[in-house]
C-alpha cells in the first residue's frame, strides 16, 4: 500500500516541461494553486482543469502514476465534501432528514471543494515529478535571495525543503519493508477498532524514528566531513539560466491567470 504513494518522487523521462528552468515551474504551481482559490464557479474550474491536463501531457508523466497519488488523500477528500454538503446552507432543500439538511447551495460547494483538492494536490505534485530537489533547492534559493537582505537564511530553508523531499520516498519504502516484516511474523494492521490498530503501528513506529534519526546523524556527519558552512560563496555545478521557452512560460502563466481572474466576472 505504502509503495502506491508517490508525492515528493520524482518521475525521470525527457519531456518539454522536465527541461524548463525550475523557477518557472516554482513560479506556475504558486499561481496555479492561487488560481484554484480565486476561481468561483464551474468555468474556472474548467479552465484549471484543462491547463493542468495540458501541463500533465507536456511534462509526459504517465496519469496512472499521478493518480496513485490521490489516494492517500481519499480520506481528507471525502470527509471535506460531506462537511460542505451537510453544513453549507442556502438555496433549495433537497434532503431534510433529522439533523441532516442537504441543499443545492451545499451540492455545489461540496463539488467545487472535490475539485479544488484534486486538482490541488494534482497540480502541486506535478513539480516534484518534474524537479529534481537539488533544482527545486537552486530554484527556492534563487528566487527568494531578495529575503537575504532582511536576515532571511534562504538557503537554510531551501536544503531542509530539498532534504525533507528526498527523504519521503526513502521512509515510505523502509516503512513498507517494516511492516512486510511484522507480518511476516503475524502482525495484523487490519482487523480490531482504532486504538488497538494503533497500539499494532507501535512495532512499526518506533524502529522507523530511530532509523530516521539515525539517517539524520549520518546526513549531518557527512555534510560536516565535506567542510559544508551554509550558501554563502557556494558555487553550482549547473548555474540556472533562463532560455526562451521560460520566458515564453512565463507569460502563458500570466495570461492563464489573468483568465481566471476574468471568470470571477462572468454572469452565471
């Protein structure tokens, strides 16, 4: 189950969106998720959905690989939309059972809440399958050097971002190695209610935070042994330079965002 996860993974295939600068695609999953909160109605959400399925074709990543993504979040998905079917209220009653009132105000929000998380998580995951977390480093450090002069440690917060990345995939798959082990020796993590399913993730919790602290010490012994001091006066094996199919990113970005801004204001 645990190998089904892929946010933080990154895909490697040769496609027009893996060779984009990685501050152009740090700057369009900013707009895109600005953009999913600033839609308000069904042509928005539209217009979201098409240009992330166009990104999606560009970037060559396999939609299957995607998917597998969403399903960790099915739980947060499912009790967001029940939340706003049952406590939206306005507009016409469809259900009114007990305390349970559902209207189409409610209907409503709670579809727009299923497809503003979906194309959330869709669209954010997008650049880390497309990124490398050294380039995700490189692009954070470069775009927010401005907050170096207020005493910002930019670089700093751009290596905890990238280490914690690299980090999911391996901790996803110890853990997966953890629990094959335990049942091996006749764990069950599937029957008995919820504080009994807890007190069996026990044998599995524990040994993973060792391990991780573990993986931790050795990463910090190893950055010290390469005399690593922080960002000041480091050079790049690949510096970042921007090429003409950035700028022309950049402005396809712009006129995608200034359209959903534009569907705020359609009569519907």
């Amino acid at each position: 189950m645990l190998r089904k996860i892929t946010i933080g993974q990154y895909y490697s295939v040769d496609s027009f969106i893996h060779r984009l600068d990685p501050r152009v695609k740090l700057f369009a999953t900013m707009m895109y998720v600005v953009s999913l909160f600033m839609a308000n109605n069904w042509v928005g959400y539209l217009l979201g959905a098409i240009a992330l399925a166009v990104y999606i074709k560009a970037s060559k990543v396999p939609m299957n690989f995607i998917m597998r993504g969403l399903k960790p979040i099915i739980f947060l998905l499912c009790f967001s939309v029940l939340f706003n079917l049952f406590l939206t209220t306005g507009g016409t009653v469809l259900v009114k059972f007990w305390i349970i009132t559902i209207t189409t105000a409610g209907v409503k929000q709670a579809f727009f809440m299923a497809v503003r998380l979906i194309l959330l998580i869709i669209g954010s995951s997008i650049m880390t399958y497309t990124t490398t977390p050294n380039q995700l480093t490189d692009a954070m450090e470069k775009s927010l050097g401005f907050l170096k002069k207020v005493k910002v440690p930019v670089h700093e917060l751009a290596m905890m971002m990238s280490i914690a990345l690299r980090f999911i995939p391996i901790l996803v798959e110890e853990t997966d190695k953890m629990m094959k082990a335990q049942l091996a020796r006749g764990a069950n993590f599937e029957e008995g209610n919820l504080i009994q399913r807890a007190k069996a993730m026990v044998p599995i919790l524990v040994p993973l935070f060792i391990s991780a602290f573990r993986r931790a010490t050795d990463l910090a012994l190893a950055m010290e042994a390469r005399c690593y001091h922080g960002g000041e006066g480091r050079t790049r094996m690949k510096p970042l330079q921007y090429q003409g199919a950035d700028r022309v990113m950049y402005l396809v970005f712009a006129v995608y965002f200034a359209a959903i801004i534009a569907t705020r204001f359609l009569p519907l």
